[in-house]
C-alpha cells in the first residue's frame, strides 16, 4: 500500500481557475430543459426498479474520458454514464443505443 494520493479524476475540479462558480441566489429557478427532465426520469426509473444506483451511476460518469466529459452538458453526462452502466449489466446492447 502507498501513502500517495491518487491524481485527481476528470470530475475532480476543485481548485482550478478555470472552472471555478458564480454565485447562485436561492430563489433563482433554473429548472433542466426538457432533455434534462427526460434523462432524470429515466434515472428515476432506473433507480426505483433496481436497475441501477446514483453511485453506479457516478461511477460511470466519472469514467468518460476527459475530452469527451468536458464536450458534454451535464445531463448527456448522465445520459452517457446511465447507458454505460445499462450495457454493463446486459439490461441492453451497445449496437441498440446508436
């Protein structure tokens, strides 16, 4: 075993100039558009069903290699991490999701 910490993932921005937040007031409403609405309902579902949980979920996003994360919004992040996770477990194949 190491002492060495790991180097940071892709997700992991903590720290970087770059990508640090602006403020958000409390009482901003900033719901998903319909795209996001539909791949939260599917997670939901997913979820619910015991197809999948939020960490395998996680799990799956935080593994998109780092172009690809960057290119991506943050629910085709999650949309892309839920279909991994589904051909991971065979619930469907990868040919069916292009």
């Amino acid at each position: 075993m190491t002492d060495e910490a790991p180097p940071p993932a892709t997700h992991d921005l903590g720290g970087a100039p770059r990508f640090r937040c602006t403020a958000v007031e409390p009482d901003d409403e900033a719901p998903p558009d319909e795209f996001g609405k539909r791949v939260d309902a599917l997670r939901q579902i997913l979820g619910r069903s015991g197809l999948m949980t939020v960490d395998e979920m996680r799990r799956c996003i935080e593994a998109i290699p780092e172009p690809e994360y960057h290119a991506l919004g943050y629910y085709e992040r999650w949309l892309r991490g839920i279909s991994a996770l589904m051909v991971e477990k065979g619930v469907v194949q990868a040919e069916k999701l292009r």
